[in-house]
C-alpha cells in the first residue's frame, strides 16, 4: 500500500472520507425510505425470510433481527472469499443505524406527500447513496457486509455494476418468493443501484477491483508504528 496513506496524515483523511461516507449514505437511505416507494432489495430478502421463518417454526422474526443475521452471515460468506474484516467493516456495522436513527429523530429528511417529489426523493436517495459508499469504500478501511461481497465478485472479474445488480437482484427474488414486499422503488433499486455506483468510481477513477482494503491486524500495526516513531 501507498506509504502515504499509512501516515498519520494519510490515515486521518482516510478516516474522514470514512466517516463522512456513511454519514452521506445513511441520508440517502432515509431518503429512499420516506419516498415510501418500495423497500430495498435486501430488506424484502430480510422481511420475507422473517415470514417463512415464522410460518415453518411458529416462532417472531422481526426485521432487524433478520437483517443482523443476514449481516452476519454474508460477513461470513465474503471472508471466505477471501475479504479483509477492516476497520470500516465493523464502523459500518455500529454506526451507519445510529447516523439513520438521528436523521429520522430530528425529521432532517422530507416526507413528500405526492407521487412526483416521492419519486424524486427516492432516486435522490439512491444518488446520494451510492456516493456515500464510494467515499467509504475508496478510504480502503474496509467494506461492509454486503459490500465486501461485492467486492469480492469484483475481484474475480465481475464489473462492479454487474457483481451489484446480480447480488440485489438475487436477494430480490428470494425475498419476493418468500413473500416479501416489493414496491416501485425495490425494482428500480435492482437495476440502477450497480451503474451508480459504476459512475462514481469511474469518476473518480476509483478500482474496486484493486481496492487494497487494510485489516483490523494491519491498521494496528500500523498506527502502532505510527506512534513508536512520534
């Protein structure tokens, strides 16, 4: 990796484009929930495996508890494929639903009450999205759950568009079988999402393919050179 970006320098930036990220790309996730225009694809996989799941063994699965498994288990799937577990990994686990839970608490995003400006705040939503992700993706910290898979289709030869809209629209599908949701902005969703964020990795010539994404191990040892130098 770029000497540059293990320097304290370096790794303060990376921590800013982190942070603000997230921060960008949890707006556009409240954004596309108060267009009330459909769930996201990996929300309808969550809500409908929480209904199966409840009529095969007569138990309660909410949609939060679901989405943690899932979370969990996908992190499993793209280890084994071979993803860093980074410091990103873990800060968009435990702060892009607290970043949600503040926009949705002090009403900082709209809620539009006609069809056009609901459509417009969804796709809105996933512009502003989609760039969040590239900030906190192209900070080389570590990717979350969902985009660590990505990533890891991306490396082996899937363009990034593809490797997204191929994953959403599987889950999609799924979720849609299992007798989850599905609204306007879910199937917009499947197909845009992947070339948005196509867009702003070409834009900024951004690789995820050659992302050289750090670990929890390799950001320790590197501050902990950082501070034996000072």
């Amino acid at each position: 990796m770029n000497t540059s970006k293990t320097s304290l320098k370096g790794y303060l930036k990376r921590l800013v484009m982190l942070s603000v990220g997230l921060l960008v790309a949890a707006y556009g996730i409240c954004m596309k929930v108060n267009s009330q225009m459909g769930i996201s694809p990996w929300d309808v996989f969550a809500q409908g495996l929480a209904f199966k799941l409840s009529a095969v063994t007569g138990g309660t699965y909410t949609l939060g508890t679901l989405t943690k498994w899932i979370g969990w288990v996908v992190l499993v799937i793209a280890v084994l494929l071979k993803e860093k577990i980074g410091f990103g990994t873990i800060y968009d686990i435990l702060i892009v639903g607290n970043f949600i839970n503040f926009y949705t608490n002090h009403n900082l995003v709209p809620m539009p009450e006609t069809f056009l400006w609901k459509f417009l705040l969804l796709i809105g939503g996933f512009v502003i999205w989609s760039y969040g992700v590239y900030l906190y993706l192209a900070a080389e910290l570590g990717a979350g759950p969902r985009d660590s898979l990505m990533a890891a289709l991306s490396k082996r030869g899937l363009p990034v568009n593809i490797a997204k809209n191929a994953i959403e629209a599987v889950v999609f599908v799924i979720g849609w079988i299992f007798g989850g949701t599905v609204g306007i902005g879910t199937v917009i969703a499947v197909f845009i999402m992947g070339y948005l964020l196509k867009f702003w990795f070409a834009l900024f010539k951004f690789d995820l393919a050659k992302a050289e994404n750090e670990s929890l191990m390799d950001t320790a040892k590197n501050i902990k050179k950082l501070f034996a130098k000072a």
